[in-house]
C-alpha cells in the first residue's frame, strides 16, 4: 500500500451515514457516522464503484453483498483469522463470540475475539455486528450498541433473523 492518504466517500443511508476509505484497489476502512478529516473525497476507480455496489446490494437484501469485496484493513495475523472468520458468518445469523473462536482454532479464546472485533476497522464489510455473547444479548459494537441492534433488525427485516437465534432471545431490543 501507498504511504498517500486514503480516498474516502460517505452516503446516506437509512441507518446513517456510512463511509468507506480505500488505498488503491483495497478498502482499508469503513465505518457509519462522520469519517476522519484528511481523507481525499473521491468517487472514482474500482474499490469505490465496488463499495458503492456491494453496499446498495446489502441494504437491498443482498447476503453475499460483501463477499470478494476488496479489503485490506491493517491487522495482525490473529486479527486477520477473526476478520476472516467473521465475514463467513452469513448475512442473517448471529455466532457466539466463543463459537467464532473455536472456528479458528483458538476453543478457549472468545474474549481474544471480542478484543479483535473491537479493534475492527471495516464496519459492516467485516461483519462483527453479527457476533453476540452466548448468553444473549448484543455485546459490544465499536458504532454503538444501537447501531449494532439496528443492522441485526435491518437483516431479521430481509429475511435472516429468526426468533430462535441468540439474537431474539429475549436479551435485546
């Protein structure tokens, strides 16, 4: 990667503002709310027309809206195995923070895994909304425990959810 500033671009969407910053082909951040200052606005090249697509698709319905988007977020190996693992969890469906560690071989290290989610940089691409405690409830979500609840009830809303998840057992909303 470049040692330029990322391009960034921003769009209203019905859950706020959301934003997404690239280097080159890759996405390298992405959030909701107000991005950082002194990023370039861009709305040109392909990480940008790929963004701009997967997310009208994932605000449609779309499960695999995000599946071969072009991310590249800094982090480290252990960081990159979660970032991994999250985004195979489909659209619609909650995981345990426990059972997200034993898919990476790590049995015993959920609060490892929460660690890394909360370091994630690519809100939403990388789709740590949809990991949850295992005793119910939403748990932590770097955009806030009310967006979190707001991009689970927006999937539940298209299809995903049901009331047997973790997500509807009584602990939330």
């Amino acid at each position: 990667m470049s040692a330029q500033r990322p391009s960034i671009w921003r769009q209203e969407t019905p859950l706020g503002v959301f934003w997404a910053a690239w280097e080159g082909e890759f996405v390298v951040a992405s959030g909701f709310g107000e991005p950082r200052h002194g990023w370039t606005h861009e709305t040109r090249g392909a990480a940008y027309r790929a963004v701009r697509l997967a997310l009208a698709g994932w605000l449609a319905g779309a499960p695999e809206a995000f599946v071969g988007l072009p991310i590249a977020p800094p982090a480290t190996a252990f960081q990159r195995a979660v970032f991994a693992a999250t985004a195979a969890v489909p659209f619609g469906t909650t995981v345990s923070y426990g059972d997200l560690a034993t898919r990476i071989g790590r049995p015993r290290g959920a609060q490892a895994v929460g660690q890394a989610l909360a370091r994630n940089p690519c809100l939403l691409l990388v789709p740590c909304h949809r990991v949850v405690p295992a005793a119910g409830g939403l748990g932590g979500y770097a955009g806030g425990a009310g967006l979190k609840a707001a991009l689970l009830a927006h999937e539940a809303r298209l299809g995903g959810l049901s009331r047997g998840d973790r997500f509807w057992q009584g602990r939330c909303c």
